[in-house]
C-alpha cells in the first residue's frame, strides 16, 4: 500500500504541488484530479519518488525508503519527462523502453518478439503520434508492466489525449483489479469522470489544514527521522 501524508513540493513562486494526502493498495483504481497540468505531473512524479518533495512523509508496503517507492514503482505518459516523442515509431518506442527494464529482468526482451506477444504488430510501424488515445495507454502500460518488479502504476493526466474515458479508464480497473498481477493504479486527471463511483482524491486536498504553507509536525515520521533527507539526491530523471 501506498500512503503519503501531507505531501508537498514547493515552486519558484508558489505550489507546485500543494499539500495532498491519499493511500492506495493493490487491487485498486485512485483518481486524483486537478486543474493545472504542473501540479499534476509533480504529483506523479513525487507519489513514484522522481520529485524530490519540500514536505510530507510517504510510506510504501510501510517503508519509507526512497529505494524501494522508486523500484517498485513507474511513472507512465508524464509530458516534458517520459512521454513518447513523435518522431518515434511505435518499434523504436518499445526497444527504447526495454532497454530500460533492469539488468536481472531484461532476459530476451527484444522489441519484435515483445510487440508479437503483446499483440502491438499491426501498429509496429506507426509514429507515436497517430496512437489513438485507447492504444496508446494500452501500449504504455504494457511497456511499464515489462519490469516485473514493478507494483505501482502512476498514469499522468490520460485524459489530455481525448474526451471519451473510455479511452483509458477501462484499461487502468482491468490492470488494477487483475488477479494475476493486482496493482496500485493511481493516475492524475483534469476531472473526475462522470459516473466514476470508485476511489478519488483531489490535488491540495490537504493544504486547508496547513494555510501558511509550514509543515505540520507530525509531517516527518517520528519512526522515519531520515525519510525526507533521503530525497535529497533525488532529480527528476531515471524516470522507469
């Protein structure tokens, strides 16, 4: 289970993710909605531990090792930091991605045998950017899903690639509620879709109690005294 409290990351000027609290757990879906595509993509970034935050404490299966939340853990589709580029072709795409998967679990990926088995041959040759929006979370997801060590899924915002939820909400119950492999799927959004009568945060919803932007004191965790200093090394990049 994913917990974070209180999490926050400052700007140069204001919030760039004011404070949010929520927990999520294998087997489910968590909608986390707001209106700025920055806050949101921090917020992906922060809940994988690829943003170093400024305030707030998380645990992960109750650790609070920065080690574990990050190798445990993909962040998929976050603009600026990992989403496809367009002049790649959806190949080129895969075989960059599964480079990436670590050494002990990387074996035979290779990108044609991988797309045959993932069923992702007819748009083999296609750039990125003619996806429709239900096929691309479809192979992003895949991609992320190569690392087996991988239990929490953070989508950014799948909703900017078109209007119909459809397109991507299917996808992320089907992989949360898998009894196979359950995961931890978070992803963050411009709205709660209509209708959604599952699991759902709200960016800042934390930041009423704490209106002066200063920590809480039970912010850093009492049995964690290093939780937040382990950040510190931390930049947004290695984002796998």
């Amino acid at each position: 289970m994913l917990r974070v409290h209180h999490l926050s990351v400052n700007g140069r000027r204001d919030k760039l993710l004011p404070a949010t609290t929520l927990q999520v757990k294998r087997g489910e879906l968590l909608l986390v909605s707001g209106n700025r595509q920055d806050q949101r993509t921090a917020l992906a970034l922060a809940l994988t531990g690829r943003m170093k935050p400024s305030s707030g404490r998380f645990t992960w299966d109750g650790s609070a090792r920065i080690k574990n939340l990050r190798q445990a853990s993909a962040v998929v589709d976050a603009p600026g930091v990992n989403e496809p580029e367009q002049h790649l072709s959806v190949r080129d795409l895969v075989t960059e991605d599964l480079a990436l998967v670590p050494r002990r679990y990387r074996g035979g990926l290779l990108s044609k045998p991988w797309l045959k088995v993932n069923r992702f041959e007819d748009i083999a040759g296609l750039w990125t950017e003619q996806l429709t929006a239900a096929r691309r979370i479809h192979l992003l997801t895949a991609l992320a899903l190569a690392n087996p060590a991988t239990d929490l899924l953070v989508v950014d915002s799948p909703d900017r690639h078109g209007a119909d939820p459809a397109d991507w909400l299917t996808r992320l119950e089907d992989l949360a509620h898998d009894a196979g492999r359950p995961l931890a799927v978070v992803a963050t959004v411009t709205s709660i879709p209509a209708g959604w009568d599952g699991r759902c945060a709200a960016i800042g919803n934390a930041a009423a109690t704490d209106p002066a932007g200063i920590p809480a004191e039970d912010d850093i965790s009492p049995e964690q005294p290093g939780a937040l200093e382990s950040f510190e090394a931390l930049e947004t990049e290695d984002v796998k």
